[in-house]
C-alpha cells in the first residue's frame, strides 16, 4: 500500500519534525527514513542524549539533523512570530515557556518553513499534539474544524481491501456542518492512498427507517452535500450492512450510487467511529494507520503512546504524502 507513497517522496524529500527525538522507536524509524531516502527526518532534543540514545539502541542517524529547543539560535525570531501569532493570548514569557517543549518548538518550525509536516505524540497526549496545531498553524481556509480518520487495511484472498473511517478520535459530537467538511477532507485523505471515494454517511437508519436527532443531523448534512459540486458520489443516511453489502443494499436502498459499495464511512460521533473502527482492527484483522489529521494547513499527525517503530516508520510516510 506505502510503495506508490514512497516514489513520490522520494522524489520530493520532505523534511518532517520529531517531536520525540531521543525516543527508540522513533530513532529506529528516523534512520530507517533516512537510509531508504524517503524524507529528511528533523529529530528535536539535546543532542547529546539523541545521538547517546542512538547508539545505545544501535541505530545510525548520520546525517540526520538534530535541534535541541534550549540551544536554538533564532529563538528570538521565534518567540516574535510566535507572540504575532498568539497576540492577547500569550505574552513573551508564555511563549518563550511553550517554546521550551518541543511540541510547540516543533510546531513553529513548520510554521516558520523549516520543515513540511510534523509527528509526535510518542509520549505526549492527542490533545498536546493538536493544541500547538490549532494555535499555530490553524485550519485551512474555508475549514472550521480538525477532523480526522484511520485507514483500514488488510491483504486477503480477495486482494488488497483499504477503507477510510473518520472521525473516530477528535471530534466528540459532529453537527451538520461539521459532518459535511468531515466528508469531504476524508474522501480527499482517501485518494491519498488511491481509494476512489465512495462516502457512506452512516446511522442507525437507513434512508427514513429511523428516526430520531442523530438521524436528522445526518440527513441534513447529507442534503448539503450533495448540494455542493463534488467529485466523489456520497450517500445517506445508511446504515453500516447497508453501506457495506450489497445484497442488503438491494433491499434497503436500491437506487443509491453508494450502498453496497461504499469505502468511505463517516460516522455520526465519535463513540460510533472509535468503537467501530476498532472492531474492523481486532477481530476483522485491519491494521489501523492513524488518527489522520485532517483540515490543517500543514500536515501534522498524532501518534498512539503505544506505537512501535514500524508504525511510526509508516506514520511518517502518511505524513510527508499530506499536501
């Protein structure tokens, strides 16, 4: 699945933050990335405990570029970007105290151009990865929100199967509008990993069975979207078997151009998404690449504190292919 990923960036070499540098297994997936080519890993912390930390774990980082927040000599001219940005809401102290943690100093490197996209969360929470984002480097224009989604992938006799499930880790209850820019940043995610987006706006009714709040919600903003001039066909509301199958799609919603072939499933709110998504990984056998984040103006994503190196090595690659 990574293979077409890999071309691109290797034609490209983007320069990605690391916001947990001394870390293992982001050494072992930094030297990796460097020796294959892939992209320019930027590792942040003293350099001393990196390259000790590296050598003890037995992983080469030559050539790898290494800055450690306490000693950077342009700190001035970041701390006055940084007071710009935030201004009536952080003064120089705040900001120079941020700026001693390498997730906001990494933050404001991409901010700042010397680098294209960030990972962290190793060791620190979703929220403390996503906060700088939102502070610093904001949504894109014409997006309100972050929003997120996991690919799902497995290789079986049937082939290659992928799909994208959003959100199922930031937003808690999406409303309508927030629904509709979900759809379309995920369906966008999608064709990243050459899935032709099919979205499924997914309930527990499929097209009038149900009622209740949470179907309107989706109802509506199924009606938005397909009042906008997209390039991908999307449906709703469906329920999941509905979405999925097509021998129940031939009962439930016969004329849809997305029941029963659907690869892309929005879900209502979060507990629906996360329970969902994880239920495809344990017992239907998917590895889960995310949470993907999604509506920034550069690419910054959250790894889980649990992650290995492999799946930091692969995180990577999602990253850098974020445009």
């Amino acid at each position: 699945m990574f293979k077409t990923m890999i071309e691109k960036l290797k034609n490209d070499q983007q320069k990605l933050v690391f916001t947990e540098g001394s870390d293992p297994r982001i050494l072992e997936a930094a030297s990796r990335l460097k020796q294959e080519k892939i992209l320019e890993p930027i590792l942040l912390g003293n350099p001393k405990e990196v390259q000790d930390a590296a050598q003890k774990n037995g992983f080469s980082i030559d050539g790898i570029e290494i800055i450690d927040p306490m000693s950077y000599p342009e700190m001035d001219a970041m701390v006055a970007k940084l007071i710009e940005i935030r201004k009536g809401k952080m003064d120089e102290a705040a900001c120079r105290e941020a700026l001693k943690k390498t997730n906001y100093f990494g933050t404001m490197l991409v901010k700042m151009g010397h680098a294209n996209g960030l990972l962290g969360g190793a060791t620190y929470s979703t929220a403390d990865t996503v906060r700088p984002a939102l502070q610093i480097i904001k949504t894109k224009p014409g997006n309100n929100i972050v929003s997120s989604c996991f690919i799902m992938h497995r290789v079986t006799e049937k082939g290659d199967e992928r799909y994208t499930m959003a959100d199922c880790a930031i937003n808690i209850s999406p409303g309508v509008d927030d629904l509709v820019e979900i759809a379309v940043e995920s369906a966008k995610t999608a064709k990243i990993f050459s899935i032709e987006p099919k979205v499924a706006m997914l309930s527990y009714s499929s097209v009038g069975s149900g009622k209740g709040e949470s179907v309107d919600k989706v109802r509506e903003a199924v009606e938005k979207l397909k009042a906008k001039d997209l390039d991908f066909p999307v449906d709703g509301e469906l329920q999941f078997d509905a979405a999925f199958a097509p021998e129940v799609a031939k009962t439930k919603v016969p004329n849809s151009p997305v029941a029963g072939q659907a690869n892309t499933f929005v879900f209502p709110d979060i507990n629906a998404g996360n329970i969902g998504y994880k239920i495809a990984q344990r017992l239907g056998g998917f590895d889960a690449y995310g949470p993907i984040l999604q509506g920034l103006n550069a690419p910054i994503n959250d790894l889980s504190r649990g992650c290995n190196a492999d799946e930091v090595y692969k995180m990577a690659i999602i990253t850098a292919s974020i445009k």
